[in-house]
C-alpha cells in the first residue's frame, strides 16, 4: 500500500463563530454560505471525495445543526421532487448526503483554537494519516484536480509525512499565516521546511510562502496537540505542533494549482461566487455547443 491510499479520512473544523458575516452568520453557520447555490463545506466535501475520502469527521460546535442536515438524507424532498418530475433536483438533493457511517460529528466545548479543534477528533482517525480542510480556504482548480487530490497524489514523493498546501503571499501579509522557515530553494512544487512560525509580523517572517489550509498529517500531531501548549494569540495552533514535528518527522508545502479565495472575509467571499459563476457559465456554453 502506498502512503497515500491510506488518507481516508479527513478533519473539517466547523466550530468558529464567522465573527466577520455578522449579522448573517447569527443563525447561518459560516460554512454555509453559499458559493452560487452550494454553501462552502459543500465545495470541500466534493474536493475530498474526489480526493479518495471515505470518512468525513466536523468539528462542530453552538448553532452549526444546518450543517448535519445539509449531509443528512432528505427522503421526502427527494420523493416530492420525483414525483413533480423534477428529476434533475432530486439527483442533486440526493448527491448532497453522505452515507450513513461516512460522517462523524464531533463538539470542540471551547474555541481553544485551531490546534483544539483537530484535536477534538483525535479519538476517531484511527491512527492513520489523516487531512484537514478548512472551509473559508476555496480553492479553484479549473482545469484539473482539486488542491487535495493533487497533495494526495504528491504525498508519495514528498520527503515528509507531515504536509500543508502554501502560497507566495505579499510580505506584508505574513501576520495572517502560517508561515514557512525554507530548508531549500523555494522553486518547485514541493517546499522542505526547517521550521514555521505561526502568524509572524512582516518584519520578523523567514519566508512570504504561507500556509493554507489543506494539510495532510501524521497521527503523532495529535500528540503533540493534547499537550495543549498555546502559542500566537494565546490558542492552540496546528502550525506549532506542525514545527514540533519537524526534527523527527520533517514538513514540505505543496504549492497547489488553482487560484484561492480567502472567503473569511467579504472580498475573498465575492471573488469566489464571481470566478465559480464564470466557470459554471463557461461549462454550461460548453455542453449547448
Ligand atoms: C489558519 C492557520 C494558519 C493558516 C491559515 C490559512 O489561520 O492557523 O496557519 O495559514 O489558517 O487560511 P486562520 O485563518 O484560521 O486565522
């Protein structure tokens, strides 16, 4: 078996408030707002089927039942639908739901942080290596493979168990990411790191290449992450245990193909539905030529 069929699982924490989508995100969980009619977490769970994901764990938290019911089977809808012979909505509803078995929904009790929120699933990914999703991270890849897939496929070539999707970000941005401490040339598609430093100011970065969030991890980061060390904003952060991993274990980025829109805020929001609208437009042009 190689390394990488045996990613089968993947983490989504789903828990944060979406402080920034207030009012809106007062009773809709950010995660499902929508990009045209499919809401965030929909677009991730598509990226990781198609990446091979059998077993899909939320970190959920207050208020985020809308997203177990987005999953859950409707049979009533799927039958109303079909029998007003609208057959191509009762495909779409029933292509929505995970099977039974497949999800796992987990309460982080308190927003710790990042680092908390994965470890939350720690009892359920079976000591395997495991990937994580974050929603506000969309990713579009419009002539090929989705981000995950493509660092699955990677995983077998990369030097390291432990793996996170970067980008080159402007210096003056660094104090939002996780940023890389290269151990290398920064050229190719595969970025060895010597450490990362979670969310340094411009000025004290090692590098402009910056986490985003795709990772594919070993099961020992749940160790690490159980010690509850906080670090930058006093809250438990993935990328410390991540950096803690480094001496035995090593980290190599993965530098995607796709454009990513941060949807955490409403610019990155807007630029997501306009570049999704112009894909699906092209696509429908496409199949009535
Ligand atoms: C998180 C991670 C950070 C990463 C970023 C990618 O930060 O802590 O390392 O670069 O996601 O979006 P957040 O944006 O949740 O503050």
């Amino acid at each position: 078996m190689t390394q990488a069929s045996q990613i089968k699982t993947v983490v989504f924490p789903v828990g944060g408030s979406g402080t920034r989508f207030l009012p809106i995100t007062k009773s809709v969980p950010k995660e499902m707002l929508p990009i045209l009619d499919q809401p965030l977490i929909h677009y991730c769970v598509q990226e990781a089927r198609e990446a091979g994901i059998e077993r899909f764990i939320f970190v959920t938290g207050r208020g985020k039942v809308a997203i177990e019911d987005f999953f859950d089977r409707d049979i009533s809808l799927e039958r109303e639908l079909t029998e007003k012979n609208k057959r191509d909505y009762a495909k779409k509803v029933r292509e929505v739901s995970l099977e039974s078995g497949q999800m796992i929904y987990v309460r982080q009790p308190e927003p710790l942080g990042l680092g908390h929120a994965i470890a939350c699933a720690a009892p359920w990914v079976n000591n395997e290596p495991f990937a994580v999703m974050l929603p506000d991270d969309f990713i579009l890849n419009k002539n090929g493979p989705g981000a995950l897939a493509q660092m699955i496929e990677a995983y077998d070539y990369a030097k390291s168990p432990c793996m996170a999707a970067v980008m080159t970000v402007p210096q003056e941005a660094t104090s939002s990411y996780g940023i890389l401490d290269p151990a290398g040339s920064t050229e190719g598609q595969l970025i060895a790191a010597k450490g990362l430093v979670e969310k340094p100011k411009p000025e004290l970065a090692p590098s402009c290449e910056a986490i985003v969030g795709r990772y594919i991890l070993p099961p020992q980061i749940m160790d690490e992450l159980l010690k509850g060390k906080t670090g930058a904003g006093g809250e438990i952060q993935l990328t410390d245990a991540m950096a803690k991993l480094i001496p035995e274990n090593g980290f190599c980025g993965y530098r995607y193909v796709g454009d990513r829109y941060d949807c955490g805020n409403h610019e990155g929001w807007l630029q997501a539905n306009n570049a999704a609208f112009a894909l699906r437009k092209k696509a429908e042009e496409e199949k009535a030529a």
